[in-house]
C-alpha cells in the first residue's frame, strides 16, 4: 500500500472520512492534510502519537494491518497472539537468518565474515524474503518505534540514499559509526537528516554529508526478543 492509499484509510478510520476532522485530532491545518495527499506522504511520527492503536510496523511498511489489535500482531499483544502465528526460531533454513549481534556493534563485520554462520533463523512470514536479514538494535533513540533489545529484519539498499523514499527508518554506516534513524534529504544539497524518533532533548537531528555513507539498510520491521 502506498502512502497516499495509507492515508486514505487512515482518514477513513480515524476521523470518519473528513480531512478537517484527522486535522484537528493532529493539531494541524486541513490544507496539512490535502498536501499531504497531493504529495503521496504523511508525518508518520505524528499520526503515531495522536492515532490511538495504530499499527507503527504499518504505518513504516504499508504492509499488515492498520490496527495493533488486528491481522499481525505486533509482539507482546497477548490478545492478538492468541489468534495469530507467531515468529518461530529454528535451525533449517526456514525464514530469515538471525545474528546475535548489535547492527551499532558491528553488524556488517558479521555479514562479510564468511566464516560466521547465522545463530538460528526466524520463520515470520512478512519478512521471508531474500536478503533480508535479523539483528538486534540497542540504545533508546528510536523509542517507541524500536525499543532497546528489540530484533529488527533488514535488507541492504543498493540504490543511492537520495532516492530511497524518504521519512523511513534506515541503519546506515559510515567510514566511524554506525545508527538507525529516520533519514529525510536536508535543506543543504549532498546532506541527509538523521532524525531519532525519541524527544528527549539528548537525542538530537543530525546532519551528515551523503559522500560519508557507506552503507544503507531499510528497516523492515521490528519485534521483542522470542524468549
């Protein structure tokens, strides 16, 4: 689902079909709204805050359910679990590899290591998909989205980061570290904004030139620790 059609049926949902009223409940101006559609994109951080019970793993994909409490559930909804197939670990190549590593720590030392095998592999259907692989993510910046601990499914992005689809969660690597944010394009050509999901004022937007990526990695998907 594109992110106009994601849109729509939040509109759809949320405020009863009318653009004034989702306006209102986001504390913006209805013309926020028909720009948004107009443009084919959303402020997803926003509509996370003030849409009660929607999806975040939808809102970053457009894949699954809208809602927390229906289709794929996300991990810890006990009452959604209880109908639904959950992740499962095994050991025969069924799913997506897993590394018990922190992509901040390392992660892409790991990949190129061919001498290093996957712990186990994850078998969740929305992300058994070629090249898509399983990590850890720490640190609290992209809180409430990814939480501290959490596994987060990534795929390696060959195509140059100015024409990603901007607003979506990224790890990027550079020649001196490693992180996960939310990258749009900055004001200033040949830059890119690193935007942490948490207020806290210590976690601050960053700006970095595009030349110093080396890598970049969309982030699929997110859930807690299996056990």
């Amino acid at each position: 689902m594109d992110k106009k059609n994601m849109l729509e049926a939040i509109i759809t949902h949320f405020a009863d079909g009318n653009k004034s009223q989702l306006a209102r409940i986001l504390n913006i101006s209805p013309q926020a709204i028909s720009t948004w559609l107009s443009r084919g994109t959303f402020d997803q951080e926003l509509i996370y805050a003030k849409c009660e019970n929607i999806n975040p793993d939808w809102l970053l994909t457009g894949r699954g359910s809208m809602l927390k409490s229906e289709g794929m559930p996300l991990m810890g909804d006990k009452e959604a679990e209880k109908e639904e197939v959950l992740p499962e670990v095994n050991y025969e190549y069924k799913g997506a590899p897993y590394y018990n590593v922190d992509f901040i720590g390392g992660f892409d030392l790991v990949l190129n290591d061919q001498t290093r095998n996957p712990d186990y592999y994850i078998n969740f259907p929305p992300y058994n998909r070629e090249g898509v692989v399983w990590c850890n993510i720490t640190g609290h910046s992209m809180e409430p989205e990814l939480n501290n601990g959490d596994f987060i499914a990534m795929k390696e992005m060959h195509s140059p980061i100015e024409y990603l689809p901007a607003g979506e969660i990224y790890g990027i690597i550079t020649e001196d570290y490693r992180t996960v944010k939310r990258i749009r394009m900055a004001d200033r050509d040949g830059f890119v904004r690193l935007i942490p999901t948490n207020k806290n004022p210590e976690y601050a937007e960053q700006e970095i030139p595009v030349e110093m990526i080396r890598k970049v990695y969309a982030v699929l998907g997110s859930m807690h620790r299996l056990f």
